[in-house]
C-alpha cells in the first residue's frame, strides 16, 4: 500500500532533524525528487513515510531518509481524566497516544513530527469516546506515562 502526502520546509525540517536552511539548500541543488514550488512555498513528498533525498557527490551518504511507522498513531484527549484531575486535584496524564492496535499509553504532551490529520468523527468516535483526535503515521514524542 502506497501512501503520498506533500509536506512543508518547516516539517520536513523538523522530521529529518536537520535545519530549515539545510533542506532548502537540497531543494535548490535538486536534491528531493518530487519537490514542487507552490508560489514561495516549497511542497516536499512523503511516500510510504520516506523523504526521498538523493546523496551528494562529496562526504559521507546521507542518513536522511525518516522512517515513520507502518502503525498508525492517534492521539487525543481523555476527557474523564481530566474530569477527575480537576475534582481530586490530580495530575494524572490526561493525553493516550494509541501506536498500532495494542500499545498505548497516557502524556502530558505529544509531539508530532510529519504529516498528519485532525479528524472530528461525532457518529463514529475513536475507542466509543472520542469524537475528536489526531492521526499520524509520523513520529511522536511524549513524556510517556503508563496506565
């Protein structure tokens, strides 16, 4: 299965961990296949979670290349703790971040890194609950919590 979504300088950037100042350089050298200028704006690809950045002719190969996870990560908000947080004066992490069908575990933040998608579903809410949450495929930080 084969996925393409276009992402921006600044994502790219951050996804691959190097500077914003560093990926334009690659794109004037014609060095990302795909790459597209939108108006001022440079629209980088991602296909099968891979920024595709073709090596230099000096120095080491590049390690450019993000791998992002074939399991899809969604994130959101449990209400209830919160709730509960507010009325017990608690601090229990209120945020799940789902990897895949089986991990997942609660934050009190997530990083995305990529591309991802904000998805508001009231008539099909994610695990009954949550009408409202993010989807990745990308790389997230957090400062993970258990149960």
């Amino acid at each position: 299965m084969s996925s393409k979504a276009m992402i921006t300088v600044k994502h790219a950037a951050q996804s691959l961990g190097i500077s914003e100042t560093r990926v334009c350089f690659l794109l004037r050298k014609g060095r990302i296949p795909g790459a597209v200028k939108q108006g001022r704006i440079w629209m980088i690809p991602v296909k099968d979670g891979r920024i595709e950045i073709i090596d230099g002719e000096r120095g080491p190969d590049g390690s450019w290349t993000l791998e992002y996870s074939t399991e899809k990560k969604n994130i959101h908000v449990y209400l209830q703790r919160i709730r509960s947080n507010r009325n017990n004066t608690e601090k229990k992490p209120p945020i799940i971040v789902k990897d895949g069908k089986k991990k997942k575990f609660y934050a009190n933040y997530a990083e995305v890194y990529g591309p991802f998608r904000i998805i508001y579903n009231p008539e099909n809410p994610l695990d009954g609950d949550a009408e409202v949450w993010i989807e990745t495929y990308g790389r997230v930080t957090t400062d993970k919590k258990s149960g």
